[in-house]
C-alpha cells in the first residue's frame, strides 16, 4: 500500500495546457544573446488568462532559481541536475528546465553564474561568489546560506491545518524539528515517511516536529481537504501548519524544499538540512538535538 502511495505521489500530474503553450513557444523563440522580453510577450503573444497567468509563473520562478541553484551547490558541494530543477519548481513540459536555463543565460540582468555541459545541458557548476556579489541575489542569499548551526531559532506565528495557532512560544523548552515541504514535493514525499516513523519513536521523549507546509506561499492548487488526505495516507502524525511570508522570511527566504532546522531545548538551532536526507542523518539530528 505505501509503495503505491509513493508511486502515485511521485507521479507528475499532466502540465497545465496554457504552460505547455508558453514553454514550447519559448523552446522555439529563445535565441543565445537574445534577452526574452515578458512584457512583449504578455501584450502580442500571450492573451488568455490562463496564459498570461502561466507566463507570470515562470517569471517568478526565473528569479527564484539563482537562489535555489547556489543552496544547493552550498550544501551538497554540487549543483543540481535538471531533473531536481524540475521538481523544486514543477516543471512538467519536458524540456522546460533547460529552457528556463537558456533564458537566463541569454539575460544581461542575469550573473554569469553557471557553467554548463553542452551537450547534455546539465549544470557542471555554480558560482555562488558570483550570486554573491549580485546586488539583486546577494543578500537575499547571504541569509538563505548563512551558517544556521550554533544560532538561536527565529521565532515564528503560523496557524495548523484546522485554524488553530502553532508558534515557536509553543515550542519553548522543547527539543524539536521545522521541516519546510509541500504537497507532493517529490524529494518531500521520500522524507515524510521517515520523519512520520522517527516521530513514532521520538515523541514519547519530548521531540516535536512542526510541518509547515509552503502550498499556499508558493500558489500551489491544493485545498485543506487534499493536504489531509495526504497526511493521512502518510500517516503523519505531526503538527502540520501553513507556511507564511513571514516564517519563511524569517528562515532565510527558504526557497529549497524540504528545508529542515533541528532546535534543541534551549532553542538553538543544532541541525541544518537543505534537501532529501537518508534515515540515519535524520535519526542523528533527532538525537543531537534531544543531547
């Protein structure tokens, strides 16, 4: 049952036919040196709303991956393939990735930042330097990749699934894990299942685990009725809250998904995870923080 579960989970819905259009005219339109210009396309190209509203999607994702593209070379010493670029920000028209990569390498405004195999197009490496000293990315990334370990969690105010508050007063004195996901994130559906079983282990001894949930920061279509039916199927069995602006503000912009800071019982952050981990580093953070 959980494999058909995971299996369904991680099966990519059908792209929406207005992102299908836009993604193949960008596919035939983007020329090397050649700046795409989203207000042309939105007034002469692009004039349904559910185009134009396709076209405003990707554009925000545009400034969103230099961003993502630097955490993850800051914490996994590598940059990510195209295929985890399509899954952080759901891309489901084939091709559409390396696309959004040609647009940004065609855009003045953009840093060099990134250097590419010409013949697969995947990325070989990111120069988080480069983002770094961007006046636009700089800062917004010094906060995301800042060294969080040793650090005093920020304190945050969200509500849970039914309404009710869940904020950091909540938590205080208590050793515990915010684990930054969304609904069918498919790095977020491998890991759920093993914190929903380290939670079954870890709770009677005080460890709390606060799930905010990023489907309504990030404009995703699912509805209270389909985020409990996913916990259900999950059997999660933790707080689950809505994200806000404000929480994921105060984390550093997270923008990499799942994200998780392990606090231990004096609200120090101990652990830091950016992306999927495996069940024994989880498990070690769950003790670390509990120490």
């Amino acid at each position: 049952m959980r494999a058909l579960l995971l299996a369904a989970a991680l099966a990519a819905p059908q792209a929406p036919e207005a992102e299908v259009k836009v993604v193949e005219y960008l596919k035939a339109n983007t020329k090397p040196g050649q700046r795409v210009v989203v207000s042309q396309l939105y007034n002469e190209v692009f004039t349904t709303d559910a185009e134009r509203a396709a076209l405003n999607r990707l554009f925000n994702t545009f400034f969103k991956l230099p961003l993502y593209m630097a955490q993850q070379q800051k914490a996994a010493g590598k940059p990510p393939t195209l295929a985890e670029i399509s899954e952080q920000f759901r891309f489901q028209v084939p091709g559409q990735a390396d696309v959004m990569l040609r647009i940004m390498e065609s855009d003045a405004r953009m840093p060099k930042f990134m250097t590419r195999n010409p013949a697969s197009g995947e990325i070989v490496n990111v120069d988080v330097d480069r983002i770094l000293a961007h006046a636009r990315f700089g800062k917004a990334l010094e906060r995301t990749i800042a060294g969080w370990e040793g650090r005093p969690a920020p304190t945050f105010s969200v509500t849970d699934y039914d309404g009710k508050p869940v904020g950091s007063t909540d938590l205080s004195g208590k050793p515990y894990l915010l684990y930054f996901w969304f609904t069918n994130c498919p790095p977020c559906v491998r890991t759920s299942p093993l914190l929903a079983e380290l939670d079954r282990s870890y709770a009677a001894r005080g460890f709390r685990i606060v799930g905010l949930n990023a489907d309504r920061v990030l404009e995703l279509p699912y509805g209270d009725d389909e985020r409990r039916a996913y916990a259900k199927e999950l059997r999660l069995a933790f707080t689950l809250a809505h994200l806000t602006a404000e929480a994921q503000e105060a984390y550093g912009s997270v923008s990499v998904f799942p994200t998780m800071f392990f606090v231990d019982a004096q609200g120090t952050i101990v652990k830091h995870f950016v992306n999927q981990q495996d069940k024994p580093s989880l498990e070690a953070a769950f003790r670390l923080a509990l120490e």
